[in-house]
C-alpha cells in the first residue's frame, strides 16, 4: 500500500476498524440536476441505504414506491418486494447504457444502477482503495484556498463498477477526504468534481455526510452553477 493511501485510511479510522464491520446503513437524501436531465422526478424523501463493506453491494428502500428496495451488484441489477419477489431485474447492467449521453433517459433499472455503484463507492472510500486489483499513485498536488490537498490517482479493476476506470482522490493537510473527481461514463462520460464535506465519527471510523457533485472544466475547476447531484447522509450504522 502506498504511503498516501495508508496515512489516508488511518485519518478515517484504520483498516483494523474497518475490517471489524461487514455492513454500513445510512439515511440518505439525494437532488440536482442529473434527474431532470435523466427524466426522472428525484423528491427529497429520506431513504434507507445499505452496503456490504467487503464486497461490491448495495441497496436502497424503498425505492420507485413503498415496499421495494433496489438490490445491485455489479453483474446484477434488480427492483424486489418485502416478500423477496423479483419485481424487474437486468443482468450485465453496464452494457444497458451503450451509446447514452447526458440527456438520454433512465429507466429505474439504470437509476438503481448508478445509485447502487455510486453510493456505494461513497461510502467505502478510503478503504475500497485498499481492496485487490486497484493500481495507485500519488500525482501533483492541489492548491484549494489556503490548503494543499494532496491527490491519489486510482485505477479501479475491471470487477468494480464504478463511475470511470481512472478517478482522483484528494486530501486535506488532516489526510481527511476533501475531493473526488471522474468522468460519469454511462452518461456521455461527463467530467465531475465531488465535493465532500462535514464528517462524522461512527465507532472511529469517519464518514462524510454532505456531498455536492459538480461538472468539471478543463482546468479541474468545478462549475459552481451545474450541481449535477447532492448528497445527504445520516443516521449511520455499522454491523
């Protein structure tokens, strides 16, 4: 492990903390743009998130009415019933976004998918870095207002979903999560800088709770007038 990504998973709590839990569950509250553009009427209602720590899950209930949560994995995505009836489901759900840009339409299989993979990778960063496969590297810092952030350029292995192949992870002088940019490949691959912010401490291990998604510029620069998706997170638990 590379001494940028270690220093970073001590600052939120250690692997040793980590590896104690299995599963993360959250409130959540989403907005911004991305919906309108997606056609899809994204209220603020406050919802019940889960992931599996170790291995790439989650879900989020309920989900397109009361009663039905998503269920996502890479391979697999579905929309199932309390009794665990399969109410819509796509297998190699990547390949469903073939051709989309930003504007084209989502269905709630592909809003579950992209929620699944995304809140996912949310929630388990730093430390999903430290999983197989990734290959990492430490590349030019970031001057942010007074502050340098340091900067960590990870290449995701190919059995992660996840927002783009190569994505770059910024730190703060505290080596606490401050950045997150992308490009959002089933969406015309558009270029994105997450802002994340306002921390909190569940059983030592630290977790954002406000996220703020922006497009990006050529000069790394988020475009402080396109908010493509908010997040809010509360209630957290860990098992």
């Amino acid at each position: 492990m590379i001494s940028l990504l270690s220093d970073a998973i001590e600052a939120h709590g250690g692997l040793r903390r980590w590896k104690a839990h299995k599963q993360l569950s959250a409130t959540i509250k989403c907005g911004g743009d991305l919906w309108a553009l997606k056609e899809i009427e994204q209220d603020q209602t406050p919802r019940t998130m889960r992931i599996d720590l170790h291995r790439e899950w989650a879900s989020v209930a309920p989900f397109e009415k009361p009663g039905q949560r998503s269920d996502f994995t890479p391979g697999r995505i579905a929309i199932v019933a309390e009794d665990e009836r399969v109410i819509a489901e796509r297998n190699s759900p990547r390949a469903s976004f073939a051709q989309h840009d930003m504007r084209t339409h989502w269905d709630p299989l592909h809003r579950a998918y992209f929620k699944g993979y995304a809140l996912w990778t949310c929630l388990t960063t730093p430390f999903l870095l430290a999983m197989d496969g990734f290959q990492l590297r430490e590349i030019e810092p970031w001057h942010e207002g007074t502050e340098i952030w340091r900067r960590l350029r990870a290449t995701f292995p190919a059995a992660i979903a996840s927002h783009s192949t190569e994505q770059d992870f910024y730190f703060g002088p505290d080596m606490l999560i401050r950045r997150h940019d992308y490009n959002v490949e089933i969406a015309g691959n558009f270029p994105a800088a997450q802002y994340i912010s306002d921390l909190v401490s569940v059983d030592g291990i630290k977790i954002p709770t406000t996220r703020r998604v922006y497009l990006r510029d050529e000069n790394l620069m988020p475009m402080l007038d396109t908010l493509m998706v908010s997040i809010e997170l509360c209630g957290f638990c860990l098992n």
